[in-house]
C-alpha cells in the first residue's frame, strides 16, 4: 500500500513538473512567427504586361485565386478561364478585391504576349505569369504544383499539370483549392468564403 502511495506521488509530482513547463513554454511559442505564405520561395517571374512578378505579390494584400496552366492546353485551361470568367460575372462588385493568376508551366513557348491574348480572351480580371524556365521551375516548386513535360508524335509535346485553382488568402496564407470542373455553386461558395476572411 505504501508502495501504491509513493508511485502515486511521484506521478503527481511529474505531471506538476510537466503542467508548469508547458506554462512556461506557451507565451514563447504564441510568439513565435507564423508560417511562410504558400508558394514563398526565391523566384523572379514577370506578368503579361511586363512587370515584375514573386512570391509576395500573391500575399499582397488581397485575395487571390491561383493556377497553373498553359496556353496549347487542349481542355483544362481553357475551361477554368472561362469558369474564372463566369466566377467574376457571378460576384459583380463583390469580387473587386479578388485578384487572378494564370501561371504557365510552359514558359519555352508561353511569352508574356501569348499569354496576354489567351487569358484576356475570356476576361480581363486573370493576370498571365511567365518567366525563364529556371525561374518557373523554382515557382512550381514553391507551389508543389505537378507539372511534367508529355512528349507528342512529330517532336511536339503536351504538358501534364495539377489541374485545381488555388484559393489564397490576402496575407498568402493556402485556404483551399476548387477541383476542375467543380460545380458552380460550390465554386462560388468557397470563393465567397475566402471574400468574407479577408
């Protein structure tokens, strides 16, 4: 019994020990500063206007909605640029604060220009990125974007890519993706919870 006793003690006097580090330890670490925004990293890209892109314009200070694609995509790209559009005609004035990115996977063929014309086509509110090949790599990267280079018939090739639009916060902060083809109602009700946290 004294026996019994004394391990019960001991087991009090550790878990008072522990409880009182962990107080010390709570401030310290409530301190501490928050994470990276998502896609930080050490890139230089420019837009389809020519200005300088990196990792803190898509932590900016608004939101954002994010992809990656390029412009001889076959079917993917095309139809999130137009659902894009129809996301921005459906929010009117409450999507002004919503930016767009369009970033290629394919920067050998996507120049600045080419991706102007393919992503104003269906709006004006998607903002073309592009950039050397070692640069857009290290953007890929820094996303954990896939993208992966598919060899064609005849020495052309496709690109195989993540297919999902990224929804990030004003500060960069990840807060969830729209999967293609996602239905349009769930679409709008994640964008317009991405608005009301920002």
């Amino acid at each position: 019994m004294k026996t019994l006793r004394l391990g019960l003690w001991i087991a009090v006097g550790v878990a008072a020990v522990g409880l009182g580090f962990a107080a010390l330890l709570l401030p310290r670490l409530s301190t501490q500063p928050s994470a990276a925004p998502y896609g930080a990293g050490d890139y230089e890209l420019v837009d389809h206007d020519g200005a300088p892109v990196t990792d803190a314009t898509f932590a900016g200070g608004k939101p954002s909605l994010v992809f990656f694609g390029f412009t001889h995509c076959p079917e993917v790209c095309p139809t999130t640029l137009y659902e894009m559009a129809g996301w921005f005609e459906a929010l009117g004035p409450e999507g002004e604060d919503l930016n767009a990115f369009f970033v290629t996977v394919d920067p050998e063929r996507d120049t600045p220009d080419m991706l102007k014309a393919y992503v104003t086509a269906p709006t004006d509110r998607v903002l073309g990125i592009t950039g050397s090949s070692e640069e857009i790599a290290q953007a890929i990267e820094a996303w954990h974007v896939h993208a992966e280079r598919i060899p064609l018939e005849g020495g052309d090739y496709t690109m195989d890519h993540t297919a999902s639009v990224f929804l990030i916060g004003p500060r960069g902060e990840f807060e969830g993706t729209i999967a293609y083809r996602e239905a349009g109602d769930v679409a709008l009700g994640k964008i317009r919870s991405l608005l009301a946290k920002s």
